[in-house]
C-alpha cells in the first residue's frame, strides 16, 4: 500500500506541478490542444492494455508458480506488442486523413506514442504479485524527470511543442525498467505463445477492454465535443479544472489497484470479498468529501497566487468546485462497484454498464456542451458517472447471494 501511494503521489502531484507551470508560461489555447490530444491517446492506451489491468491482474494473483506466470506474462505482452503496432497504424491514419488531426500532428503524434508506451506499460504483472517496489521507483524517476526538463526547457509559448516529447520519453522509463525487473529480477521467461493462447486472452479480456474503452471515454469524449463547437481557450479553460479534480480522484486508485489483488485471491478461496469491498468504499468515499471541501476552500484562495498564475486559473475555478462532487462518486465506482462486478464474474454486466453511460455521455454532452459550454460539460461527466454509479448499485444488489459473496 506504502508503495502504491508513493506511485500515485508522485504520479499526480507533479502533474499538477507541470499543469501550474505550462499555465503560467503557454497560453491557454496551447494547453488546450496538449489537452486534446492527450484526451485522443487515452483512447489508444486503452487499447494497448485492452483490459489487461482487471485480467491480468486477477490471472497472476490467482496463479503461484512463475511457469503459470511464464505464460501469462507471455501471452498478454505479446497482445501489448500486437494491439501497440494496430495503434501506430491508426494514428498514420487518422493523421493524414482527418484535417483537424492533422493540424495538431506535432502534438498529437508524439503524445499518442506516449500513450501507446503506458498501455503495454506490464504494471498489471506487479499488481498481481503485490509488489509494486518497482513501479514506485520507475514512475517516481520518470515523473521527476519530466517536471526537471519542463521547467528547464519550456520557457516561452512557443516551447509547448516540446511537452509531448518530454512525456514520450518519461514514459519509457516505466517500460523498459519493469520488462528488467520482470525478466532478470523475478525469472519470468518471456516466449512466443500458440495463437489459441492470445486469442483466448483476447476474448477473456474484452469485456474489460469495452468497459475500459467506455469509462474512459466518458471523459475524453468532452473533449471532442467541445472541440466541434468551441476554440483552444475554452478547452484549456475546461482542461485545467478536469485535470486537476482528475489528480485529486487519482489518490483512490492505489488503494483498489492494492486492494483487488487480495480480495481476488480471497474470492478464490470463496472467503468473503463483497462487504470488504463496500467497507474500504464508504471509508475512503468519506475521506473524499472531506478533501472536496478541503479543496473547495481552497479554491477561493487562488487570488493570492502571483499575478500571472491566478489571472489564468481564476475562469477554471468555478468548474473545478462543480467537478468536486465526483471525488465521493468515483470511489464508490472505483472501490466497490467495479471490483465486485469484477470479482463476481460480472464482466458482461460491467460492459454493459459502461456502454449506456458512454452512450449516456454522447447524448447528453452533445447537447448540453452546445448550449451552455463548459457548464454543461461539467455538467455532462457528473450525470454520467451518477448514471453509471447507480446501475452499478442496482446490479450488485440483484447479484444472486452465491455469487456476491
């Protein structure tokens, strides 16, 4: 837990850093196409981990010899390697076909190669094992690094261009270290698997992968609409606050990414996992409301902030306390709804969840982010993931008592 908590410190405050430097130096229209386009790559990494993170995890917390962990290891990474290539054929293509991608090719190309790199990223093997020693090292030295050359390199608006690149390269650092240390630290064997193998994985795991597709997507696809109606302002504006209550929600998953592992192992040994789960969710649902009004004070303090900072961040501010009340709504999703489903064996219901919240999302957005701009945006994510949160409730509650527990 100590280390999952140093990963995600690290992982969220010093892009909070980052976010208050590029403020200060780009203009809010450079931020919004970084914004923009790091919204398209999220689309991309998901793809890559193609639910890997909820199946892999299970499978290698499930499974105690490293020849199961041979092929499991085996088998997914060379699904990453595959899904990794798909991805990079689709981006040459959206590129150079799509004006409006190719108009931002020079930020967007690079921040979905960033992308793509976290997606075959195997945190799910270190998830599975409960030691995340390693993920905390690699992720605490590229994130550092990344803040050491924004700050050094980006000193006017111009420079925003080079953001992307500083990520692609940060990003690596997690890769190649965790393939080391899953090779040569824990004697994984890495090996070309039979084609019924992958294709096995690939159908296990696409339940999870269209839930993650969809969960993600419920705020990426703000983005787009926005980008249809409204210029690179607006969605800077509108990019500061998600990213920053985005940070805040970032603190929740190192405690079910620590937490799934154990009650996955428990569910096996069909001890009770369900009122766990529920337990640790109004716990740390309890905590979030306490730091949503905590930074809901905060914020009304932005005015103290040196001159250049504040005047950027002021027009953010109010959208930022309307976004505060998915702190509470995200744990339960994250801590209860999810793992349950997950560990109940619930994939198809937890897809379908997220299908009509995606859809849910499309529908709303489109038509409240018209009419009342960033608003309706915040809007938008908050009905939505209610949305999501209460089928959740209403499936988990229906769940036949063998299986909920």
């Amino acid at each position: 837990m100590f280390y999952m908590f140093g990963i995600k410190g690290f992982s969220y405050l010093l892009p909070v850093v980052n976010l208050i430097y590029l403020v200060k130096i780009i203009d809010i229209d450079n931020y919004g196409i970084i914004v923009l386009s790091q919204s398209i790559g999220v689309y991309f990494q998901v793809l890559c981990q193609f639910g890997f993170a909820y199946s892999g995890t299970k499978a290698i917390a499930e499974s105690n010899n490293k020849i199961n962990h041979s092929a499991i290891f085996s088998e997914i990474f060379t699904l990453n390697i595959i899904l990794a290539f798909l991805g990079i054929i689709v981006l040459a293509t959206i590129t150079s076909s799509v004006s409006r991608f190719n108009d931002i090719s020079h930020v967007l190309i690079p921040t979905v190669l960033s992308s793509i790199i976290l997606g075959i990223t195997p945190n799910w093997y270190f998830l599975g094992i409960q030691n995340t020693k390693y993920l905390s090292v690699s992720n605490i030295i590229s994130k550092i690094l990344l803040t050491l050359c924004i700050i050094y390199f980006i000193r006017s608006k111009e420079d925003y261009i080079y953001f992307p690149v500083f990520l692609l390269l940060s990003n690596l650092i997690p890769l190649v270290y965790s393939i080391y240390c899953i090779i040569y630290i824990n004697k994984i064997l890495f090996y070309i698997p039979k084609n019924s193998k992958v294709i096995k994985n690939l159908k296990h795991s696409f339940n999870f992968f269209i839930s993650s597709m969809c969960s993600n997507a419920v705020y990426s696809n703000v983005y787009f609409i926005m980008d249809h109606f409204y210029s690179g302002s607006v969605i800077g504006i509108y990019g500061i606050s998600e990213r920053l209550i985005r940070a805040l929600i970032g603190f929740i998953q190192p405690i079910g990414q620590a937490v799934f592992p154990f009650l996955a192992s428990q569910a096996k040994e069909n001890k009770s996992s369900h009122e766990f789960s529920k337990k640790i969710a109004n716990y740390v649902a309890g905590a979030m409301i306490i730091l949503s009004l905590i930074a809901l004070f905060a914020s009304n303090f932005v005015h103290a902030l040196p001159f250049e900072f504040a005047d950027k961040m002021k027009p953010s501010i109010p959208f930022f306390k309307m976004l505060l009340i998915l702190l509470p709504t995200e744990a339960y999703i994250s801590l209860y709804g999810s793992v349950v489903l997950t560990l109940t064996n619930r994939a198809k219901d937890y897809k379908k969840i997220y299908i009509i919240g995606f859809l849910t999302n499309i529908a709303v957005g489109y038509f409240l982010i018209q009419y009342f701009g960033i608003n309706g945006a915040c809007i938008t994510i908050i009905f939505t993931q209610i949305i999501i949160l209460a089928l959740m409730h209403f499936t988990i509650k229906f769940l036949p008592k063998k299986q909920a527990s």
